[in-house]
C-alpha cells in the first residue's frame, strides 16, 4: 500500500495485529479486554483492501503486547493474523499466529450445567476441533460466538 493509502497511522511502540479477517476488529479487542477506558492508543481499520486477504480489518494498540493465551484464542477467530511488536516505529519481531490445540482458563462455558459452572475449582477446557472449540467436559461445541465467552 503507497504511503498515501496509509488508513491507520503508524505507531511508535507496541503491538500491531494485521490481516485479522474482515468483521473481527470488535472480536479482537474483546479478546484483549481493551475497551478504551485504559488509555493507551487504540487504532482500528475495519475492511482495508489487503492483497493477500481481499478485505482485512487491523489492530493497533500503542505500549502494550499481548499474553501467549490472549494470542491463542485470538488465533481461534483470525487463524491469519500476523502479531507484530513495533519499537521506536520499527516492526521488531512478526509472527503469525499458530491455531494451539487447545485452550485452557480463558473460555466459560455456556452450558449452565456443565460441571465448570458449578461451584468447583476446576478449569475450562476447550479442545480446538474443525468446527470450533469443544467444551472437554461436556462436548458443548462453540462457533462463532468465541468472542462472547472469553474470561480473560
Ligand atoms: N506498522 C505500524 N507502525 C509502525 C510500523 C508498522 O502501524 N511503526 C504496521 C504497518 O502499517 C503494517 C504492519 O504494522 O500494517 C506490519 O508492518 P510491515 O511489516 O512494515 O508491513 P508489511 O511488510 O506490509 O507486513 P506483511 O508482510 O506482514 O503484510
Ligand atoms: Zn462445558
């Protein structure tokens, strides 16, 4: 894209999430828990035209990077993105995301009688299946709603 066609300023430092499926920006800052109020820099391109992708959305978040698990299940609604740290307005390090086998401790299960909603110390658990993510102790299956049972 020639400098001109710039949509998002660049940023100095922190952590740039690119080629994010068109449709999922809302998604990814609800992963990071990031609704404005914490004051960094949040900048948000919603379908930007993308060679690779047709149409993407980008993340940028000004002086903060991301937890391995926060990347893990953003890795569940945008298995294309590319993380990239950014320090003094140079991209550092790049790393596409890698789809985990599973995750545990950041999904709730939306299955009021599923056992890790009962009050026990257990951890959710949720194995990475083709469809979506499967609840290991009931199987409850989730799709596209990912974003709403995170418990970051
Ligand atoms: N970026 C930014 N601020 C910087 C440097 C880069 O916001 N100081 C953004 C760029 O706008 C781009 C992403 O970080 O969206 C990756 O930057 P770069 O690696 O320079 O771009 P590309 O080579 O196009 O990346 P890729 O090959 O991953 O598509
Ligand atoms: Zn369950």
């Amino acid at each position: 894209m020639s400098e001109h066609e710039l949509r998002v300023s660049k940023i100095r430092d922190g952590t740039v999430i690119d080629h994010v499926e068109a449709g999922q920006a809302l998604n990814v800052l609800a992963i990071l828990g990031i609704d404005g109020a914490e004051g960094f820099g949040v900048s948000v391109g919603m379908n930007v035209p993308s060679d690779r992708l047709g149409r993407k959305d980008i993340v940028k978040v000004e002086d903060r990077e991301l937890s391995q698990s926060e990347v893990d299940v953003l890795s569940l609604i945008a298995p294309e993105a590319t993380i990239n740290i950014v320090r003094d307005f140079e991209v550092v390090e790049k790393n596409r995301v890698t789809r985990p086998e599973g995750v545990t401790g950041v999904l709730s299960c939306p299955n009021r009688n599923c056992i890790t909603n009962a009050d026990e110390p257990i951890e959710t658990r949720f194995d990475v299946v083709a469809d979506g993510v499967r609840c290991d102790y009931c199987a409850t299956i989730l799709r596209s709603d990912i974003a709403e049972h995170i418990d970051v």
